[in-house]
C-alpha cells in the first residue's frame, strides 16, 4: 500500500464524486491499485482554482468503469472522505508541502502534472497537518470544549504516520469539521425556518444535519448535509420531516402539532438550500432519508 494524491477539479470532464469514487483512465491504473486500503489527497490543480489540497479519503477498491470503457473507478470508503478544514496550497510562502514533486535542483518537475500520484508518508503527514486545523470559531456549538490529544500543542508536528491517520478517523474532529462547512455553506441559518441565532460568544445555534445518517456509510460532505436548528434537526433524525429534491419540506402525519410545526417552517414551505451548486444537497442522500427515515404518510 502507499499515499496518494488525485488530482481533482469540479467542471473536469470525468464523473467524480470524490466522496464515493474517482474516475481515471487504464494509464494510471498501476499507481492507483497501490493505494487500495490506504489514503490519498484530493488536489486542485493550480489552474484550476485556487483550493489546492483540500480533501483526504481512503480507497477501498479499485474496479473497472462499467459505463466507460477503458476507464476505472476507484471506490472510496464512504466514511472516509474529509473535507480539510483549511485548503492546503501547493506553493505556501515559498515552500511545497508535497516536496517529493521537486527535482535535484529544487524545482516543480513533470511529476507534478501527473492525475495520480504516489506520495511519501512525511509530505501526506505534513500536508493533513496543516488542512486539519480545526481551531474554529464555529465550534463547538456548546462552551465546553473537548480535549483532542491529537491536538496537544506540545506534540512535534508530522513526527508520527498513525497521529495523522488518527486525526482522519476521530468523530470529535470529523463532526467539527463537517459543522464548519455545512454551517459555512448555510450561512449559519437553520434550511427549514431561516431562523439564525447567535450566542453570546458569537457561535451558532444552529446544527450541522447529516441527511444519509453515519450509522449508514453517510459521508461528512456539505452535499450530505442541512444546517437545522435543534428541534427540527431532532424531528429530522427521527422522520417526522424530510425533503423532496425540489426543497419541498414534507411532514409526516406522525406529527402530533402539524399546526404548531408549519409556524416555524419557512412562509413557502420549501427549504432554504446553498446558492453554491457544489454546496446543494445530492439528491442520492435526499432519496435515501425519504426511502429509509421518513415515518409515515406525507401531509398534504
């Protein structure tokens, strides 16, 4: 097994779901089947935009594309993805984080170019240290903070391989940083009242939602997510609301108060998504609540 990075835009032309597979054709299918079980970055190349390294996840397997010929999925453990809670670039102030993509002479060679790459543990270690700094004013909703040994500050930085992939699997750190972004994308409103309430230390009231449940393989991506406020993010979980593709918000005839329940809702009874279209929730996830959460008939 090895590191890896996969270079990753969001207009490319292949069908990409970084949270769930990665499309690459047979010329990288030799490097890629080497990261089977292990985990690779997810980079913006730099002309694209400006996000450079922005995401880890592991792969799970390798398989041909059955819609494609010629072309591989590599199929991404589905509780693995984890957006960074700050894009990484590939030049910072002077320095490369993935160091191995320089030559003898200290300069960016062809390698940097390539789709799929190996990459070695100590430029992996360096480059999740810095993404996952998840020091944010967000979180935790609550005042009381929570100890993260990964964390410590006294803890040399990119020294140990396990305290990185440690990181990448701790729920206290993947749960803040999916906060993050889903509060972010939401500008702190709650989807289906529009209400935003801010504490007295400037955090938000507000929860981050995930829509396919962790229990079931529900990856830690905004498009998996609703920004709600507790009560409906509580009748949410337990399928007494769900949402149609078109941000209908749909109740359930188990609710005892359907009256008192449409006063908090939104005036048009549709749900307030992300203007962002990479932000917007995957109808997958919708169709997945609706078919596996929602309890009872829907009212009219």
């Amino acid at each position: 097994m090895t590191k890896g990075v996969f270079l990753y835009r969001e207009d490319s032309r292949y069908k990409d779901k970084p949270w769930s597979e990665y499309q690459f054709p047979e010329i990288y299918l030799g490097r890629a089947s080497q990261m089977v079980g292990d985990w690779i970055v997810y980079m913006e190349p730099v002309k694209a935009g400006r996000r450079g390294y922005h995401a880890v996840a592991k792969v799970d397997r390798i398989t041909p594309d059955p819609r494609e010929a010629g072309m591989y999925l590599a199929m991404i453990d589905p509780n693995s993805y984890l957006d960074f809670d700050h894009n990484v670039p590939f030049q910072l102030g002077g320095n490369y984080p993935e160091r191995s993509v320089l030559n003898e002479a200290g300069n960016v060679s062809g390698r940097a170019q390539a789709a799929v790459r190996p990459v070695p543990t100590e430029d992996f270690n360096r480059i999740v240290g810095l993404g996952l700094d998840t020091h944010d004013k967000l979180l935790p909703r609550s005042d009381a903070e929570v100890p993260v040994a990964s964390l410590a500050e006294d803890q040399a930085p990119y020294e140990f391989e396990q305290d990185r992939v440690q990181m990448l699997t701790t729920r206290t750190i993947r749960d803040r940083i999916f906060r993050t972004r889903v509060l972010n994308a939401y500008d702190r409103r709650c989807a289906f009242t529009g209400f935003q309430f801010i504490n007295g230390g400037g955090r938000a009231e507000v929860e981050a939602a995930h829509i396919k449940s962790v229990e079931a393989k529900g990856p830690d991506v905004v498009q998996n997510g609703l920004a709600l406020s507790g009560t409906v993010h509580w009748m949410f979980d337990r399928g007494l609301l769900t949402v149609a593709d078109d941000a209908t918000i749909v109740l359930s005839n188990h609710i005892n108060d359907v009256d008192g329940v449409r006063k908090i809702l939104l005036p048009n009874g549709r749900a307030r998504f992300p203007e962002g279209p990479h932000d917007k929730p995957d109808p997958a996830f919708l169709r997945w609540h609706r078919d596996n959460c929602f309890k009872g008939a829907a009212l009219n």
